[in-house]
C-alpha cells in the first residue's frame, strides 16, 4: 500500500506506517496539484480515501491516473445532498421534500413553503456542523446568522422518527457485506445536548421485519446511484407509522470508528475486507452477525484536564467479557472538543446476541460511568 498524506511519515500511527510500502508528504492535502503529482510517482491501481472532505479529490486522482473506481462525476451526487436527493427523486426513493438557497430571504421563503418544523443545513456538510432544526419564526431569525458563513443551504421537512444507517462493502456493484445501526438518540439531539453519551448500536438481526424497509431502501439507492466498488454509509430515519425516509449517503465508511464496532458485531476484519473486495472481489471472511454491537461515546463533566473516571471498575466487573473495548481519554489528558467529534472524551463498546440485553448494558455505562475534568 502506499500513502499520501500531510504529516511527516514518523508521524504516522505505527500500524499504518508498517502497512505502507510507499508514502509520500505533501504540504497540504487541499493542495490538488501536489497531491496529483505525489500520485504520479507512486505504483497505484486503486485509489481510497475514508474522510468525505477528499472523496472528490480521491476521484481526480483516478481520473488523472486513468484508474477504476468513482469519478468526479460519480462523486458529486455522493458530496452534494441537493444531487443527491434528486438522483434518488429521480428513481423514486422516498427523500425529504427539499430545496437548496443561497441567501436567507431564500430560507425564508423555502420554510414558509414547507412549513415548520425544518431542517437547515449545509448542501456539502458533515458531522452535523452547521445544521439546525428550526420550528417557529423566531428560531429562524435566531438560526440565520448562524448560517451567515455558509454559502449554499438545504433546507428539508423534519422527519420525526428513529434513525439508523445502512452500510456496505460492494464489488463489482454486489453487495458482500450490510451493516445496519441504530442511533440512540438522533445525531443531531445528541450533539446538541453534551449530557448525553450517543451510542450506535450494530445491529445484529439485519433479517428484522422493522429494518426491511430501510435495507431495501438501501439496495435501491445503491442501485440509483450505480455503486460499484468499496465502502458505503448510508442514513435512513423510520417514521412512527413505518414509513422509511432516506437521510444522506457517503461513499466512504462511517466514522466514530463505527467500522470497529461493526468487527466487534461479527468477529471479522472489515478494514482487510474493505481491501480484499476491491483487489480480489470478494471477501474471504466469515461475516455473520453474532452479537449486537453498542458503541457507547463519552463526554467529561467540567473543563480542562481528565482528573477522574468513575464506575468503571464495578462495570467491567458486573459485564466481564461482554465490553469488548474501552478506548477513553484517560487522566491528565485534555478534554477534547465534544461538538468537534462524536468520539469525544472516549468510547466503551459491549456485545451481546441479544438486543434488549445489549442495550441494557450500554444504557449502564450510558449514565453509571462518569470521566471527570478540572
Ligand atoms: N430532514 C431531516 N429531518 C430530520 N432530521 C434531520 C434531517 N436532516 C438532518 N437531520 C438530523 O441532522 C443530522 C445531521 O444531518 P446530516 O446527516 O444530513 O448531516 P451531516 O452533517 O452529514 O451528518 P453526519 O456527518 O454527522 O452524518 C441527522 O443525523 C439528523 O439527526
Ligand atoms: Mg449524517
């Protein structure tokens, strides 16, 4: 494998620097024609990238370089929600009603037409920055500075229901690997509110009746957009009557480092799977589904440096072999920002076959285990 990237190469985590055979530093990934010309001297065929900010240069680099995979064109509708969502109108996919502006007279005219509550957000966002959901007049006056920096928004109906993803690894556009996760609470409350732990939970029983209309939601705009190749990360919200609603799709894998906790749900390696299926088109992995995974994110209570974690200990007692990670930021460290990532002051992953059970225990470690800063 070879890397290109910004950091100096002894800054590189020691697993991936070991993993590469060539890597080269640039000044700036932002830099198109550095990076461009780092590429030309590296042996490529293939051409990946996990972090949506670089999709759309990943696919210059292909093209430039004449090879396989998505192409500028292919991009956008994968970058751009507005496309986006009118490729999937096109096939009939169930998308929020939307329209994109440029200017807050535009906002405001588009909300009196759909009527409240509404969506604001970026057309190119991520993370949940920048996005709002606004349910009266006054919220809109109180939203709209805010937005000021940004130069094209979306505006959607609200969908009011239980989010979850839809995720895949694909080759040759077969899908050899789904993963579904259920967000609790909503993205966007829990990163509103910095009291509450999020937790993403893999769902173990894909076969579920409640899921099937997400997952063949899933397929069809796989299918819309004419995915090929790699990784997927799909958001879709169920509505209390059943109805599915497509949310937004990434060509790239989730974040929050979700792919570890699909690997927990299965005992499989999805980073090598993610390769395996571009090199050989397959994967040679025994991929089923034998626990439920909860991802369980943390934030400190105070400011400045971790000085305690607490409850700990009398969890990982109780649970024993069911917490399958524990990756928190431990004392002495600085806190880190909480609206910057969904990961946080850390993350506790725990398993279990059984869904109620699973949950159970990621509610416990939800509200019983507390880090601390001063
Ligand atoms: N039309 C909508 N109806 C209801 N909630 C919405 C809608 N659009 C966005 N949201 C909420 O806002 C969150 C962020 O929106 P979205 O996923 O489109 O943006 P994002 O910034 O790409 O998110 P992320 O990178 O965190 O996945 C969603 O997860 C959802 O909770
Ligand atoms: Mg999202």
């Amino acid at each position: 494998m070879a890397g290109v990237g910004d950091q100096p190469a002894a800054a590189l985590p020691p697993a991936a620097r070991e993993a590469l055979l060539h890597y080269v530093q640039v000044g700036s990934l932002q830099d198109e024609g550095a990076v461009l010309d780092a590429a030309r001297h590296l042996p490529l065929d293939r051409v990946e990238c996990l972090w949506e900010p670089y999709l759309l240069l990943a696919a210059r680099v292909r093209e430039a370089m004449g090879l396989p995979g998505l192409t500028v064109e292919q991009t956008v509708p994968f970058r751009d929600k507005e496309r986006m969502k009118q490729r999937l109108d096109a096939a009939g996919i169930r998308t929020p009603w939307h329209a994109t502006t440029t200017t807050a007279a535009g906002v405001r005219e588009l909300a009196a037409r759909i009527g409240y509550p509404v969506i604001v957000k970026p057309i190119a966002g991520a993370g949940s920055a920048d996005t709002y959901r606004i349910d009266d007049d006054a919220g809109l006056e109180a939203a709209l500075p805010l937005l000021a920096h940004v130069p094209e928004v979306s505006v959607e109906e609200f969908v009011d229901g239980e989010e979850f993803t839809y995720d895949t690894v694909c080759a040759g556009g077969r899908i050899l690997f789904e993963n579904i996760s259920w967000y609790r609470p909503r993205p966007l409350i829990g990163r509103l509110n910095e009291w509450i732990s999020q937790q993403i939970v893999a769902l173990r029983d894909l076969d579920a009746e409640d899921l099937a209309g997400g997952r063949a939601m899933g397929r069809a705009v796989l299918a819309a957009l004419g995915f090929q190749d790699g990784f997927t990360h799909m958001e879709w919200y169920r509505k209390a009557d059943g109805e599915v609603v497509f949310g937004e799709i990434g060509a790239r894998p989730p974040g929050a480092r979700s792919v570890d906790t699909m690997n927990h749900a299965c005992d499989a390696d999805l980073y090598s799977g993610w390769a395996e299926a571009l090199v050989r088109g397959r994967i040679d992995q025994d991929l089923t589904r034998r626990y439920n995974a909860a991802a369980v994110y943390k934030r400190a209570q105070g400011q400045g440096r971790i000085v305690a974690v607490d409850g700990l200990s009398r969890l990982l007692a109780e649970y024993g072999d069911g917490v399958v990670a524990v990756d928190l930021a431990a004392p002495g460290e600085p806190r880190r920002d909480w609206q910057a990532s969904v990961i946080g002051d850390g993350r506790v992953v725990v398993r279990h076959p059984d869904l109620a059970t699973t949950l159970e225990m990621a509610d416990r470690f939800a509200t019983e285990l507390h880090l601390y800063a001063a």
